[in-house]
C-alpha cells in the first residue's frame, strides 16, 4: 500500500467524514469511499464503520492506523526533506487566524506573499474559533491572547495592549463622560463576545495598583472591527487591542479617556503567537511561510502601545 492511501486513511480517521476528506483534497466523495474500499480489501479487514452521519474506526481499524501514523510521519518527512532540498516553496500552506487580525494585518500581505512565492498555494482560514490545528490540518497558526498552553511551538510575535476607547463626542458629553475606570459601571458598555470580555475589565494605574470594575451594557458583537466601529458611532466605551485601533486614535475618531492606566480583560500579559503542531522537521513551506509573517507583520501591526 502506498504512502498515499496510507495518508487518506489517516485523514478519514482524522475528520471522521469521507465527505470532509473529499472537501479538503478537492475531490469527489466517491472516490474516497472507492480508495478507502480498496484499502479494507486490500488488507481484508473492515477499517471504518459506516453510518449516515459519521464514519469510525473499528476496534481493527484503531489497531492498525495506531502503528501506521508514526510511520505515515516518518515517510512523509523524508519526502518533504528530499524535496525541500533542491525545490521551491510548493504545494498549499494552511494558515488560520482570527476574522479581524486577517482583514486588518494578513490581506493587505496578500499580494506580496503571491510575489514572493509564485508556486505555494495559500489556503486562508479566518475563524474567531480555536481551531485545531492536527485536526483540521493546519499548518500555521496566528493566536491573540496570553502565551498558548497547549503542545504547540509558540513564537511572540509581539506584545499586544489593550485600552478604552471612546469617540471624542461621547467623551465631551457630560452625561457619558469618564474621569476614572470606575464610571464604566454606570455606562452602557459595548462587549466583545468572550467570555472573559463580558463582565469585568482590568484596570493597572502607574503605581501598579490593579482595580476589577463590572461592566455591563445591552450591545455585544462578535467581530473586533464591527466593535470598533460603534466604538466609533458613539455607542459606548469598548475594550480595543492596539493593532485594531490605531489609525482611529492617530485620525482622532477614537480616544482613551485613561491615559494612565492599562487595561485588560483577563491577563495583562498577551501578545501574538505564530504557531505550529510540534515535529521534528518543519516543512519548507511553512518555513518560509513563517519568515514571511515576521518580516511583514510588523508594518501592519504598527508600534506597541505604551503602557
């Protein structure tokens, strides 16, 4: 049996769908059911049970794709080191990072990334979710937030900070002002939905004293850049990364009524992460990928803003 079959039967194992394996390879349905058919036949026994929702492994099928993952790896290596070797960037690269910081940061890359590497195929995926990255086969990962916890290799990026934004005309209204972190309990607040955003926001002055204030409010949004813009609007104060906000405070349709304070949502500590499974051997199109995104990120992501 060769490494190519070999590699479906993980990839069914994997996403538990011959639909799903079809849509990631690009192919008919059919023709994973005919290869995944030929395979059981091939080795008389039955790998894969069968239902109208989800295709499992059986107790056979366990057994055998447990002794032939470590070797699927190992061949797999081999081939890309012998390629990478006296080959260009190729095949596709499987880059994953949240809606807003790929509209903001990654798109306007888009037409250098295409330049630079004529013969690698892209595939975007942006997704609030935290996706995983063995499961739906990802190469690289873009993760915002404290430093990742999971079996990945992490890079910082950069340190990220956080701060209140308001439009100057909610912050000239003397009904809506804000003097002191602690007025944000009695606004309406404009929440990103996270958990750790909804119901308290951190705040550190320059004598390093930490202050929880409640927050409520009747708007929640789920994309950064919408929460931005009724930020923007007028709507209330919302809690904003800086690389998000920076032309609105540098063109002055955003402001931060504390200055002297840092705030955060659940660790003072975040930043951005490129991230990757754990392996031996990084695949040259990730490489490059990966060099790619930290020569070019930081033009887009601007300054870290002082604290």
């Amino acid at each position: 049996m060769d490494l190519s079959t070999l590699s479906l039967l993980s990839d069914v194992a994997r996403l538990g769908s011959f639909a799903a394996v079809a849509r990631e390879r690009d192919v008919d349905p059919s023709a994973i059911s005919r290869a995944v058919a030929a395979a059981e036949d091939e080795l008389a026994l039955r790998l894969f049970q069968r239902t109208t929702r989800r295709v499992a492994l059986t107790e056979a099928g366990a057994a055998y794709l447990a002794r032939i993952e470590p070797l699927i790896e190992e061949l797999e290596q081999a081939r890309q080191e012998a390629t990478d070797l006296a080959a260009r960037p190729m095949g596709t690269i499987r880059l994953t990072a949240s809606i807003a910081f790929t509209q903001v940061c990654l798109v306007p890359l888009l037409p250098a990334f295409r330049a630079a590497f004529p013969d690698l195929a892209l595939d975007l995926i942006a997704s609030d979710g935290q996706l995983d990255l063995v499961e739906n086969g990802i190469d690289l990962a873009i993760r915002l937030g404290p430093p990742p916890e999971t079996d990945v290799i992490a890079t910082r990026l950069r340190t990220t900070r956080y701060r209140v934004c308001v439009s100057p005309a909610y912050q000239q209204d003397p009904a809506t002002r804000l003097d002191h972190p602690s007025d944000l309990t009695r606004r309406r607040c404009l929440r990103q939905s996270l958990p750790e955003y909804q119901s308290r926001w951190m705040f550190r002055d320059g004598a390093g004293q930490e202050t929880e204030v409640p927050v409520t409010g009747d708007l929640r949004v789920s994309n950064a850049i919408a929460l931005r813009d009724c930020a923007e609007m007028g709507l209330g104060p919302a809690l904003l990364v800086d690389w998000l906000t920076a032309d609105a405070f540098a063109q002055g349709r955003l402001i931060d009524p504390f200055p002297g304070h840092t705030a955060y949502a659940s660790s003072a500590d975040t930043g951005i992460w490129l991230i990757y499974s754990s392996r031996r051997y990084l695949p040259l199109k990730t490489r490059v990928t990966l060099d790619f995104l930290k020569a070019h990120l930081p033009s887009r992501l601007g300054p870290v803003t002082a604290s």
